[in-house]
C-alpha cells in the first residue's frame, strides 16, 4: 500500500525533466535513487525533509534538495516533508527549539525571549524583516536547539517511517500467507 499509494501521488520522473528550468542540473537530479520508492529512500526522504524543515528562510527546499543528492534519498518525498514548516507552525517550532537550546546551554543562558513582532499583511517584506531580527535576537539558544530539534524530528521521522511500513509489509505477508494456505 505505501510503495502503491507514494507512486500515484509521485510526480513522473520523465515528466518533470521535461522541465527546463531544471535541465541546467543535468542528470544529477535525475539519478534513479532520488525517485526510487522503498523503505530506506522513503524513510530517509522524510528524514531529510524534516530536519531541512527547520532551515530558516527559503532555503528549505534547496537545502533538502542538496541532501537528497548527497545521500540518494527519495526526493520529492522529502520536498513535500518540507512544508510541515509554514506561518502557522514555524514560531511555535522555534520557541521549542529556543527552550531546547536554553536548556541544554543551562538556565543561565535562558533569558526571556523578545516579543514577536506583529504581522501586517499589507506589508509583507517589513513584516518578514522583523520576523528575521527577531529570530536573530534569538542567538545562541535557537542555533543549538534548531539543530537539536531538527535532528530530534528527523530521527523520529526515519524511525517511523521505517517501523510503519515494516508493520505494513508484516500484515502483506501474513494476508497472503493465509490466502495461499486456504
């Protein structure tokens, strides 16, 4: 079911290189093992977009994109991950992230965070300026515990994904074991 139901939602190989944009990568984003489905590209494809998740900025899908080609991972599972980050989710992610970090460096490294800025949609590059300082204004605390967390959740992701579909194919097995023997 997971190898069946990823490949009718996966975008075609052969229909994205298509894409011109793209062909100034060559083959690179092409190789086999960043399209290929099973457990360990899948479950290493979520890994990855759930630590690049956490990339400040737009950088994340770039970011996630690079990773795949370095350890041939399923990449566009792990550009969909990405988008568990978004306006709603990032702010509550990095005050967790800034707690982790606080406590990891001791209660004296905690201090208080600054107030979030107000958002203004009307003004959209002045608000995501003061988004940024604030972040910034974060320090050490928020670098440590992105990273922490960001490792946290793609640890948890690959395990997860590696235990459910081993769970799927136990079940697989065990229906058709029963149905060959009746």
């Amino acid at each position: 079911m997971p190898r069946k139901y990823f490949r009718k939602v996966m975008p075609n190989v052969d229909k994205v290189r298509e894409v011109k944009a793209l062909s100034m990568f060559g083959d690179t984003l092409f190789h086999p093992a960043l399209w290929h489905l099973n457990r360990r590209s899948a479950a290493g494809g979520v890994a990855v977009g759930l630590f690049c998740g956490l990339i400040p900025g737009p950088l994340q899908m770039l970011g996630s994109a690079i990773v795949c080609v370095v350890f041939r991972v399923n990449l566009p599972l792990a550009l969909v991950t990405t988008f568990y980050t978004n306006p709603i989710t990032i702010v509550p992610l990095y005050l967790i992230a800034y707690e982790i970090g606080g406590f990891t460096l001791g209660a004296s490294a905690l201090v208080r965070p600054p107030a979030l800025p107000e958002w203004d949609w009307t003004h959209l590059l002045h608000s995501m300026e003061a988004m940024g300082r604030w972040a910034l204004g974060l320090g050490a605390p928020l670098a440590l515990g992105l990273l922490m967390l960001a490792t946290i959740l793609a640890a948890l992701g690959y395990i997860t994904v590696r235990g459910l579909w081993s769970v799927y194919l136990r079940h697989a097995w065990h229906t058709r074991r029963r149905r060959t023997r009746a």
